[in-house]
C-alpha cells in the first residue's frame, strides 16, 4: 500500500529550524519551536543529538516528499538521472545536519 504526502495538512511551523542553547528556533522568523530539556540520565551528546533531529525535521519532510515523488515518477517511467541526483543531494544535506555533520 502506497501512502502519498499530503502536503495540505502540514501546519508544523516552516522551516528551516535551527538549535539555540536548549531550544529549537524558526531561522526565517526566530519564532521558538519547541525546548528539549536535558533530562536526568540523558548523556549531554545524546541530548544534542535529540536537538539536531527535532531541528532537521522540516528538511527531513521536505525531502521524504521529493523522494517520494521522484520514486512514483521512475515507476512511471521516468528515466532523468538528473532528479535522481538532486534528490540524493538534498538528502544528503538533510541527513549531515540531523546527524551535525553540516558544520
């Protein structure tokens, strides 16, 4: 069963959301987020690993739907190599700032 993105029902705040001190901010507006605390037992790098992911959220969506609709296209038929590369890099990014290697 195929589950298409529904890009109408997203109400999340726009991205993209960066990590300050322990809160996660809209970049465009600096409007906050949400707060990740760190919680007795939690390691300080497990912590700001939680961080980087909750703020990667929006480009992690943004670039499951290109995936997403890259992968329908090639089963369609569509043979561009070229959305092929652009999708394998804009996850690549998503991915380096979830996991901090942006920097």
């Amino acid at each position: 069963m195929t589950m298409a993105p529904d890009t109408k029902t997203t109400t999340h705040t726009p991205g993209p959301w960066s990590v300050f001190d322990d809160e996660i901010v809209a970049d465009r507006t600096d409007r906050h987020v949400c707060t990740v605390d760190l919680e007795d037992g939690i390691h300080p790098s497990e912590w700001q690993a939680n961080q980087r992911l909750i703020a990667a959220a929006p480009e992690l969506l943004l670039v499951a739907r290109a995936a997403f609709h890259a992968l329908k296209s090639y089963q369609y038929g569509n043979v561009a190599p070229d959305l092929a590369a652009e999708c394998c890099d804009a996850i690549a990014a998503a991915l380096a700032k979830a996991e901090g290697r942006d920097r």
